[in-house]
C-alpha cells in the first residue's frame, strides 16, 4: 500500500478533503496498470476468440431491470450492529466478538440492500428512481437480443464487457479488495442446455490459465467450488478463482453456471421473446449462461501482490515489481547515460522508436544506478540505456529487471528484441 501511494499507483480518493472512505483514484502508474489488466482480459476473452463479441452497456438503470433480475429481492448481505459501540458489520464474515470494541451483543442480522439507488431528473420521486448497476451481467441479458440479430452469432457464443460496478458495502476493506465502486470484467456465454456443465468447466479451466499466463505463481491461486448454501440466487453451481492474500485465500472471480434465469426473467418481465431459434433444426430454446465474473481492480490487486519482492543486488537490498511485460506500467524506460545535451538526440529517437510500440518512461534525473532501482520498484521490464558509445555504433544497452543482465542491442533490432522478450508478439 506504500509503495502504491509513494510511487503514484493508487491515492485515497479526496485526499486533500480527508479522504473518502473506500474510494481510490488510480494514478499515472496505476491507470496503466489497470488498463492492461483489463486489455489483457479483452485480448484473452475477445480479441483471440471469433465466438465472443463486446459491449459497454449504461451504468444507471430503470428499476424493471433489477426486479426482473431478483436484485432488489436477493442482493442483499445479512447486517448486524454491535450494541455497545453501534458499528455495522456483515453478519456471514464476522467470526467472534466485536472487531472496534470487542463487544460480544450484537443486534438480529436483517438484510441490507448493496445497490445504490438515485434519482434520473430533476424531480425526486418515486417514478425517477434509477440505480447504479451492482454488477455488469445484466447488460448482457438486456441486449441478448440485440446482440443475437445484429452479430448472427449463435450458440455456444459470448457476450463481454469491463465496466464500473456499485455496490454500498457493509465493510468495505483490504484496500481496493473491497470498494463500493469497483471495475469488473464479466462474460456471459450462452450454451445450448445440455453442454452448460461442460462449458462450465471449461470456462473454469480458462480463467484458471489465464491468471498463470500473466505470471501468478500457481501455489498462491486455487479453484474452490461454492456449497449449496453459498450459491447465488441465480446461481446452479459456481466456483471461485481464489488468490491468497496476506490474510488469507479469498476471491479473484467466480465462474458461475446461471442457468436460463436470467434470459427467462427478463424475457417475462419485458414482453420480449429471449431465446435462440436455430433455422437448421427448427430447435427453439433459452440458451443457459456460463459467467466468468472478474474483478479488475481486486486482481490488479492480486497482481501487485504476487509480483512484489524484495532481493539483493551487488550487496544491495532492492525493492522489484516482477510484473508480466504485458501488465508493466511501463514496458521500458529510456535513459540516457549523462545529462550531457549530446546524448539527449538520440536518446529522444529511441524513445520515438518505442513510443509506438511501447508504454515508456523517459527519465534523466540522478545515478543510473537510482534510476535502474526506481525502475526495479515500479515494474519496469527493461531499461533501455543510451550512452557516449551509441553516438558511434547505433546501439543500447538493454538492462533487464529480472536478471539485472545488461546487452548490447543495435537500434534497429530493439523493438523486436523487446517484442520477442516479452513475448508481446
Ligand atoms: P463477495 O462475496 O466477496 O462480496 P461476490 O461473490 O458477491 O463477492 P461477484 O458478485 O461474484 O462477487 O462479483 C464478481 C467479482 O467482482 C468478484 O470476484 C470480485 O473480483 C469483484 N468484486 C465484487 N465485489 C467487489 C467489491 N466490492 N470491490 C472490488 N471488487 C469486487
């Protein structure tokens, strides 16, 4: 969390006011960071996929859409109050007495709505209320239709999107673990009814891979499958990726098989015929979603966790992000040698070279030695030094995070030495 703040990842939100609870700004380093934690889901879950297309549906919307979806029955949390001190907790995450004053009476739990509710207008009444989406599934269902005429996709075929979530969390904590608003990165995928179990498991197997691909070490991530009394309303069976945090194994994402309920609600609800009717067969039926649903800013989270290490280097002690190229702030830093003006040309020439290519950081301030240390702290892959000799022969030494190892790289072989390296073909 220090080292987030000292070196610009992630500010408490009105800070300068004292801070809002919960709430955190992303800086220069850690809106990076988020973005290609979430280009890297697209890339995986879209880009690389010819059977699921994109959205990016509206935040607020209309009270029919959570009715239909149970939400304002069901997305509730069981809320307690401790009756000496009166703060609030989440009655299922709380084990033995008081956490604030170690008092032991606490009130009957009753159940807390975690949406967020607003008014869509200038007049505050019961006919403008609007609510700020808990979680981004239901775009999808919403515009299952939409999606089907306009793409001729059909089943077994996806639906994805990354998007802000609200939700108005009893006690939110650890960080950006738990915030009341958060990113996700949710899919749903629609399956003929007979192959939900099997895609169920792929889907598990996938996302499980996808977390290994990007440099999480495999003895701190597991798949635990939920209990029946831990399923979601509309939920026949989920299992969660789950990363382990300092304070134990919790939840990165869950995979949930959410059968045809929702398609089925909504499609009561509206009016609307939601279903898939295949020509060939004259087959007409409600496909069943498989959900991966993924938390962007908990599992940039869960990267900088598993990526923070400290070592020694030459007798040094240094700090290191071992950051996956792909999830870097930034993928290469440009340092000239010596503030010398005759090395800033072609310093700013390598930097226009990658530039393009690249996420990069120019910096010229202090010992290279520094430098290579803040650079090891932020989770840059490579640094890329410019010194007298590259005036005469046109190449740079690239220093690599990891191994500390220094090669000489000619000008033009240097983006796609770097490509290769991180295998950022
Ligand atoms: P929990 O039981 O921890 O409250 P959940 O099981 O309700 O979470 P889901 O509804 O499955 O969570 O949401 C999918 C993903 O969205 C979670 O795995 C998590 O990564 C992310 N997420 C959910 N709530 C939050 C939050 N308050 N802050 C940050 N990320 C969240």
């Amino acid at each position: 969390m220090s080292l987030c703040k000292r070196r610009g990842f992630i500010f408490q939100s009105a800070e300068i006011y004292g801070g809002f609870r919960s709430t955190y700004d992303y800086g220069p380093l850690g809106v990076n960071m988020l973005r290609n934690v979430k280009d890297a889901w697209w890339r995986s879950m879209v880009q690389l996929r010819d059977d699921v297309v994109g959205l990016d549906a509206a935040i607020l919307s209309p009270p029919g859409v959570w009715a239909a979806s149970g939400h304002l029955a069901n997305f509730t949390d069981p809320l307690v109050d401790c009756r000496s001190c009166r703060s609030r907790f989440r009655a299922d995450k709380l084990d033995g007495p008081c956490p604030n004053c170690g008092g032991t009476d606490f009130t009957e739990a009753r159940d807390f709505n975690l949406m967020f509710k607003t008014h869509a207008g200038p007049v505050e009444d019961e006919g403008a209320v609007a609510y700020l989406r808990p979680e981004t599934a239901q775009g999808m269902f919403v515009n299952f239709a939409n999606v089907l005429q306009t793409t001729r996709k059909r089943p077994p075929f996806g639906i994805a999107q990354v998007g802000k979530s609200f939700r108005n969390e009893i006690t939110p904590q650890n960080f950006v673990f738990r915030t009341r608003e958060f990113e996700q990165m949710e899919m749903e995928y629609f399956v003929p009814p007979a192959e939900s179990a099997t895609w169920h498991r792929y889907w598990i197997d996938e996302r499980y891979r996808w977390y290994l691909e990007l440099g999480m070490p495999g003895d701190r991530l597991r798949i635990r499958p939920h209990g029946p009394e831990e399923l979601s309303h509309y939920s026949s069976a989920t299992s969660d990726v789950e990363f382990l945090f300092p304070w134990g194994w919790d939840e990165l994402e869950g995979i949930a098989n959410r059968t045809d309920y929702d398609l089925l609600q909504h499609a009561a609800a509206s009016g609307e015929r939601l279903e898939y009717f295949d020509q060939a067969t004259g087959e007409r039926y409600v496909p069943h979603a498989i959900e991966p649903a993924a938390g962007a800013t908990r599992t940039m989270m869960a990267f900088l966790l598993a990526a923070y290490a400290e070592d020694e280097v030459g007798g040094e002690a240094r700090t290191v992000l071992r950051l996956h190229p792909r999830l870097a702030p930034y993928q290469a830093a440009v340092l000239p040698l010596s503030k010398k003006e005759t090395l800033e040309p072609m310093a700013r020439e390598v930097l226009g070279l990658l530039q393009p290519h690249f996420m990069c950081d120019y910096d010229t301030t202090q010992s290279i030695g520094r430098r290579y240390r803040r650079h090891d702290e932020i989770g840059t892959p490579w640094c890329v030094t410019v010194d007298f000799d590259s005036l005469e022969d046109r190449a740079v030494t690239v220093r690599d995070r990891d191994s500390t190892e220094q090669v000489r790289v000619p000008l033009d072989a240097l983006v796609g030495e770097l490509r290769a390296r991180g295998g950022l073909a």
